[in-house]
C-alpha cells in the first residue's frame, strides 16, 4: 500500500537532489577552470616551473629557481606580486 504522502514527499525530493548534483557539477567544472588559467599564468615561460611564492623585485621581474629564466609579471600575465601569492612567513609569530 502506497502513502500518497511518500508519493509526494519523492517527487519532490527527487528532482531537488537532482538540481543540487547539477549545480555541483557545474560549479566543479568553473572551479576546475578557473585553477587550471590561473596555474597556467603563474608557471616559467622556458620551462613550466611553478613560480608560486617566488620573490618579485621591484620592477616586477623574477627569476625561475627551476631554469634561471628571467621573466616580468607583465609577462606572465599577472596584476601584481599578489598574484603569485605571498610567500610564506620566515620569522616565527610568537
Ligand atoms: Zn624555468
């Protein structure tokens, strides 16, 4: 004996769990995306060598610690040194 409330209760249910895997899936796909330009902006131009955390002087310039290639934000595609996040803290907090 079927429950007209269960009968409602899954056509509801249903396509509600069915739009949040789709939702999921086309988020998955942007983010996927959107890492794999900004990993493509932030790798040697010679070599491929992620450039993440690299020290940046001044004038925007680099050095790939891979190769030796010199390169230029500007080059790379990126704003600023922000971009290739800041590197990681040296002196302890404490
Ligand atoms: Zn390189």
């Amino acid at each position: 004996m079927t429950s007209w409330a269960v009968v409602g209760a899954t056509s509801f249910v249903t396509p509600l769990i069915l739009a949040l895997i789709a939702r999921d899936l086309v988020l998955g796909f942007f983010l996927k995306r959107g890492m794999h330009v900004f990993l493509s902006h932030t790798t040697c131009p010679g070599c491929k060598y992620q450039l993440i955390g690299q020290t940046v002087d001044e004038a925007g310039g680099l050095r790939c610690p891979e190769c030796g290639r010199p390169t230029t934000l500007t080059e790379l595609g990126l704003d600023g040194p922000d971009d290739l996040l800041p590197e990681a803290p040296t002196d302890s907090v404490g």
